[in-house]
DNA sequence: GTAGGGTTAG
C-alpha cells in the first residue's frame, strides 16, 4: 500500500514530515475563495438533488477550481445553498451523538477487569475467558476494544480484538470488529498495524465494506498520509463501493491534516455532489481546517464568511478552526472579533477557544494578554485541561521564563493533572539549570521520551555546541526504537560548522534503518505487544546530562576543523531512511556552508547535492559560483515555490541563500536574492522612503539590503526630490535571535553603516534603532565618493554576470 | 468521520 517517494526537494510539504515514510507533496497553495458573493438568500437556491444541470456543468470540468466554489452558476454554488436546510436541520442544537448504546452492562465490567487484572497476555485472556459467555455479539467487543484504545492502550485492544475474531465466524461481524480495530489504530496513530488488519479483513473476505475502508482512509489522513488516503479511497469503485458521507468526511480532513492544497479538497467535495452524498458541518469543518492548517487565513475567512451568509449554524468546531487560522497567522485581532461574534451565535467559547488565543498571544509575544485570557478561563469557570495549562507553560518557556513556567506546572498539578511528555518537553527545552531533575522526574513518572523530546533536547544540545552528546542522544533513540525525523536531522545539520563532527554521526544513524524492517508476515500482536527492552539502571540520557559539564568544560578545543562534507554522509542516510529533506533542510545546510570559511568545501558540498535535488542546489550552487546568467531563471522557479509556503519559512530561506553569498563574497548575488525577496515581500515591509526594517532578516541580508535601500535614497534625492525629515534604520532586539539580547545584527549593521561613512547613529531611547536627519543623509549622498562605497562588487567575478547585473541594477532603482 | 499543546529554519 505505501508508495515509494522520490527522494526529493524543499518542495516536499514541511509540516508532518515526522511521518516521512510516505511521500506527500508540498502543495501549500494560496488560493482566495473571495468574490463574487453567492446569493445569501435561499429563495433562488435549487434544492438539493434538483441542480442536474449544474451537476452536468460540473462533470465537464474534472478539476473544478476554486472559480467553481466561487461562481454563482457552479454546482458546488448552487448545493451550497441548496444544502443549506439540510446541514441546519442536522446540526440544530443537537449533541453530537445520537447513537443508541449497543453494548451490554456485561462489557462495561468486562472493561473494568480487563484495564484491573489483565496485566500481561495470560491474565488479559484469563479475564477475557471469564467473560465470554456474558458478553454478547461483535458490539461488546467493538466497545471493550474502542474503550481500551481511548486509553491509549493499543496492545490490550488488539488483544481483544483477536480474542473476539477466534471465536467469530459470521463475516458481517468479523467486518464490524475490524473496521472498529483500524480506526481505533488509526487514532493511535499506529497506521501500519491498521494497514495490517485491513489487509487481513481483505484478504479473509469480511474487509471488502465502505467502513473498513473508510476506517483506513481516516487512519492514514491522522498520521498525515494523505497520499495512501486517496489511493484507498480512490480504490473504493474497484471493489464495488460506494464512498458514503464518512468516507468522503474521511479523506477531506486528510488533506487538511496532510496539508494538502485547498483546490484538491474542493475536488473531492464536488465530487461528493456529483456522486450524490451531501456534506454535513464535519464536511464544512474539515473543509475550514485545510485552509487553517495550510497558512491560508485568508482563504479560511472567506470560506466562513461565505458559511455566516448562508445561513449556517456554526458550532464550536467551526469557531474554533477559524480561530486557530487567525491565531496561526497572527491575526490576534481578528481572532478577538470571532470570539467576540460567538456569544450571540449561541456558541460559547471553550477551553479550546481560549488554549488557542493563549497560544497566540504567546507566540506573538504578546505575554500579557495571554495571561489575562488564562485568567479569564479560570474566571469564567472553564475547566482547565493539560493542553490550556502547556501551553501557558510552552509560552513562559519560551521566553526563558522557567520560574513561572514552573509555577504553572505546580498550579497544574495542585489541580490534578498530571505534567505529560509535552510538559517536560517545555521544562526542558532551554537546557536550564535544573534540566537533569527534572529529567529525573519525568523518568521516575513513567514517561518515556519521544520524537519530539529528543529532537528538542538534541538541537539545543547542538546550539549549545555539545555535538557529541547530541549524537549519543541520536544513537539513544535508534536504540530505543524511536525513529528520527526530518526536524531531527536537520537539528544535527545546523550545528554543522558550529564545532567538528566526526563520521560516527553519519554511521551511528544507520542503526536507525534496523528497526524500520519489518516483515510485513509478522502478526498483528507480535508487532504491538514487541515491547522495548528498557533499562532504567542503564540510564544514558542521565549519564549524557552527567557529560555536559565536562564536555562544556573542552568545548574550546572543539573549534577544530569543520567537516562541511560529512553534510553529504547525512543526506545519503537521510535517503536510505527515506526521511525527505526540506526547506528547512536547505536553510541549515547554507547556513552550515556560511558558517564555514572553506569556499571550496562549501561549493563541493552543494555540487554533489545536486544529485540529490538538481533545482535547489543547482542555484544555490550556480550562486554560490558567480554563474548567475545560467541559473537565474531555474532561481525564479524555485523563488515561485518559495513563495508558496508561510512567511516565516519563505523568510528564513532568503536568509539562509543572502548570507551564504554575501559570506562568499558573492555580494551582487546577494543583493539580487534580498530585491527578489522584497520583490515578493518575503519579509512583509521593508522599507518606505523614512524607514528601513531589518529586524526580520539575517545579517547577510540585512547588509544587502541596507545597500539596495540606501542606492534607492540615492536615486530620489538625485531625481531632486526631499529626503523624508528623519531616516530610520531598525534592526530590532534581537528577539529573534535564540539568544536573548544577541544583537549580531544590530552589531553587522552598525559596522556596515561606519565602513561606508554613512550618518547613522545609534538612537539613544532605541538600541536597535539607527537615526539620521534627512538632509544630513541626502548630503552625504551626493558626495562624489558615496556612490562607489554604495555599489557592490563581487569577490568573484564571471564575465557572463555582466548583462544579468546591469538588468539587476535597472530592477533595482525604481523600487 | 470535525477544533487547542511540546521538536528544526525564524
């Protein structure tokens, strides 16, 4: 079933690529569902099942776009309307649920011994023995094993699973326990085991049914296989079924899980209409969630808006996402506005609500108010749940501030909830004083570490130049079972050039590729009962946190030689773990290559990678050479997909790409890629006449661009116009920097400004402000030697650059 | 079969 990706790109989809074992494409397209409005009134709707000749229009067009959503004429504009009734009358002040209970009292006590009594395999079957002869049908099994998955324990739900399959014979039922099995695996999140089922249903005769399908649609849309989720659903026709409104449901939310563009899901929804199943508010709800995961707040506002017109009751789902959407795009405001409008939509904001704004504000910075809304969760009575209080403690921690982190934890826990790995995850993350305690702790309360803890703990062992333990760590986990991701290996790539690394990173991974074997005859309850040998006495992560001072203690005799190259050794075992590199990938590779003082090395280095990824380091090698006439086109095809992902890594691309050339000299490359980024605003305002933000940009770029800003000056006050009265140069505080107070930039930029002469000075209620009269800057500018210090020159020079440059510099004074 | 949290680049 799983597919085989290419090895490939920065266009691979950055996000859930801790899920890499499958290909997913990156399609974060930005897409508006803006005008024209459809007709708010329901009057000139057809109803549904009446718009045949709108379903005809929509057959002709096999990929509708989102002129379908957005034309009045359209299929999808008319069942819009028309469904109108048909989603208001199932959603009206209803509870979710109006299942009837189909299990027996019997199950619920079955349950009760089996979480008390059934401790390891002989004792769960004992329990289960004991009960067989009460417990009636497929319902109370399906019930107990549901049960048993809620509380996360995978292995007792299988085990039950295969208790009730051994003594059932009717295929109907086999079917039904099945079906349970998968989705109860696939909200685990253990979708090979999922796969493992369904196959055996298939192959058994009682899995060919619209709800083991659908089950394993949804399974592998949660773990963010979206691909392997069409390919089943699209595989439903050839085993003669019909996907009903929950396999539909089903393989939307898996594109907004697996970020999967908008159009596609706009797709799959006409396609629901063409096949003659109406959507519900969980169609409409997924449908908002694949714009809000994608970035795409806009074109989630407008899908809401066009909801709000229609007429539609809204629920807590749909508040919630949009808010999210906002909150995700810093449209803190925005988000208030929504929140504000649910009161009187008779939908009340919740602990999700407010968990997502605290989280807002937090990553906003906005600290202070995310601690009144926290407040105000407690205030209104709203029970606060594990996730509300992490992400108060995530966002203290964030700022450094473990002492109220802390105390947060201890509220938390004077109310009864237990820290989780998350919490400790948070605890941790800035490696400060108490880190090994509270290590200590989250060991002694059973938590075992994963992915995502250790990749913390090994890139800030690697930004705290402890390479060495950081590799131990990589080894730890392999041996634990844990499968590193992309995040992690690009963690390590960071801190290349930061200190020596040797071979062994590169070797020690390969150990990663035995636990990703797995014979795909093994059974069920061999693969989920194969529990890891743990070893508390062995406890390496503690003996790696005992290291730290002594390896702190040599750090200075590690600024050795750097090993550029081993990059090369990492891709290759990235490859044969089939973890996809990407953007992020990219951006730490050119920054290890900054860091780096050998040209050749560095230009070794992203020669070879182009056998890896021909487009993306072919220009950042061509660039990187001076050949900027042979790659600028292939530059701009890879600037459009950059300009397909969210601000913050478009930007860190443009970073990365500045500062490598202008570390290598490169400078005219360098100014090339800061004007194509502001071409295409990567960093959202720049510059105007008065003013000339930098605080988003690296310290390349930011030089690169203070020239680009300073010749465009130049050309309006010898165009003979007025300098603005006061000129400002911002490079910020350094809040974006990891490191508190760590103004490189402010230092790259004031060290810029004085070796060209020019009048800046540092202003004195603002340190991370350069100031200057106008006039006093516009007289600096007419200086006859000005202009040369202006004009950047490259270390290397290619005759062919020449033409390509004079274009740059006719681009570049308009602006 | 739908909503919020912890990991890289910033």
């Amino acid at each position: 079933m799983a597919s085989t990706p290419p090895h490939c790109s920065i266009t691979a989809n950055k996000r859930n690529q801790n899920h890499q074992k499958r290909c997913r494409r990156w399609t974060n397209h930005n897409v508006s569902l803006a005008k024209p409005p459809l007709p708010s009134s329901p009057h000139n709707a057809p109803k549904p099942g009446a718009s045949t000749a709108a379903t005809t229009n929509a057959q002709n067009q096999p990929f509708p776009s989102l002129a379908t959503l957005q034309s009045q004429k359209s299929q999808l504009a008319a069942d819009f309307s028309g469904r109108r009734r048909f989603v208001s009358k199932l959603h009206i002040g209803r509870p979710k649920s109006t299942l009837s209970i189909r299990h027996t009292l019997v199950a619920e006590e079955a349950l009760q011994h089996v979480v008390l009594y059934g401790k390891d395999d002989q004792t769960l079957e004992n329990v289960l023995l004991n009960f067989e002869s009460r417990l009636c049908s497929s319902d109370d099994y399906t019930f107990l094993l549901r049960k048993l998955g809620d509380r996360g324990d995978s292995s007792k739900a299988i085990r039950c699973f295969e208790f009730a399959m051994r003594r059932e014979k009717r295929k109907n039922e086999q079917g039904k326990l099945a079906s349970a099995m998968i989705s109860t695996l696939g909200r685990l999140g253990k979708v090979e085991l999922a796969e493992a089922v369904f196959e055996t249903a298939l192959r058994e005769g009682y899995g060919n049914t619209v709800y083991t399908f659908s089950a394993l649609i949804s399974a592998y849309g949660k773990s963010g296989y979206w691909n392997d989720a069409f390919k089943v659903f699209y595989s439903m026709e050839a085993y003669g079924l019909k996907p009903n409104l929950v396999s539909y449901n089903a393989v939307i939310d898996a594109c907004a899980i697996g970020g999967v563009e908008f159009k596609k899901a706009v797709e799959i929804f006409d396609e629901m209409f063409k096949n003659g199943v109406q959507p519900d508010l969980i169609t409409f709800n997924s449908l908002l969630s694949v714009c809000s995961r994608g970035g795409q707040w806009e074109a989630a506002r407008n899908l809401f808006t066009e909801l709000i017109n229609r007429g539609i009751d809204l629920d807590i789902f749909t508040y919630n996402t949009i808010v999210d959407a906002f909150c995700k795009a810093g449209q803190m405001d925005a988000a208030l506005e929504i929140i504000s409008e649910m009161p009187g939509k008779n939908v009340l904001p919740n602990v999700v609500t407010y968990s997502t704004m605290v989280r807002g504000y937090g990553k906003a910075g906005r600290l202070d108010e995310a601690l009144n809304l926290f407040n105000k969760m407690k205030f209104l009575g709203l029970s606060l749940d594990l996730i509300s209080y992490n992400t108060l403690v995530s966002a203290f921690a964030m700022l450094g501030r473990f002492e109220e982190a802390w105390d947060v934890c201890k509220e938390m826990e004077n109310s009864g909830i237990r820290k989780d790995v998350a919490t400790y995850n948070a605890l941790l993350g800035g490696l400060y004083e108490e880190a090994m305690e509270i290590f200590r702790e989250f060991e002694k309360a059973g938590l075992k570490a994963d992915v995502v803890l250790y990749t913390a703990l090994i890139d800030t062992m690697c930004k705290n130049g402890l390479v060495e333990s950081a590799v131990t760590l990589l080894d730890e986990m392999t041996k634990e079972g844990i499968r590193p991701n992309v995040v992690t290996y690009n963690s390590i790539i960071d801190a290349f050039g930061l200190s020596a690394i040797t071979q062994h990173v590169v070797d020690d991974a390969g150990e990663a590729s035995e636990f990703q074997v797995k014979s795909s005859s093994s059974s069920v309850v061999q693969e989920a009962t194969e529990s890891r040998v743990t070893d508390r006495e062995d406890d390496r992560i503690i003996k790696i946190f005992g290291k730290l001072a002594a390896e702190k203690a040599s750090q200075e005799n590690n600024c050795g030689r750097q090993e550029l190259l081993c990059i090369l050794g990492v891709f290759q075992k990235m490859r044969e773990l089939e973890i996809k590199p990407n953007v992020v990938t990219f951006s730490s590779i050119l920054n290890a290559c900054s860091r780096c003082d050998s040209f050749e090395d560095a230009s070794i280095l992203l020669e070879e990678l182009q056998l890896f990824d021909n487009q993306v380091y072919g220009v950042a090698h061509g660039l990187l050479m001076g050949y900027r006439e042979n790659v600028w086109v292939q530059a701009q095809s890879l600037f459009d997909e950059v300009k397909l992902m969210d601000f913050s890594t478009a930007s860190a691309f443009y970073n990365a790409l500045t500062d490598m050339l202008w570390h290598y000299g490169q400078k005219r490359g360098a100014l090339l890629v800061v004007l194509e980024g502001k071409r295409r605003q990567v960093w959202e305002n720049v510059w105007s006449d008065s003013c000339l933000d930098l605080h988003l940009m690296s310290s390349g770029a930011a030089r690169a661009m203070v020239h680009a800003w300073l010749l465009n000056i130049r050309s309006i006050v010898f165009d003979g116009h007025k300098l603005p009265k006061l000129l400002s140069i911002l490079t910020g505080w350094g809040k974006h920097s990891k490191v508190v107070g760590h103004s490189a930039l402010r230092r790259a930029v004031e060290a810029l400004l004085t070796s060209m002469g020019a009048p800046f000075q540092l202003a004195r209620c603002n340190l991370g402000r350069f100031i200057s009269r106008g006039s006093v800057v516009a007289a600096w500018l007419r200086e006859s030697g000005t202009l040369k210090v202006l004009v950047l020159h490259d270390d290397r020079t290619h005759p062919e650059n020449v033409r390509v440059d004079q274009v740059s510099n006719l681009q570049m004074l308009p602006l």
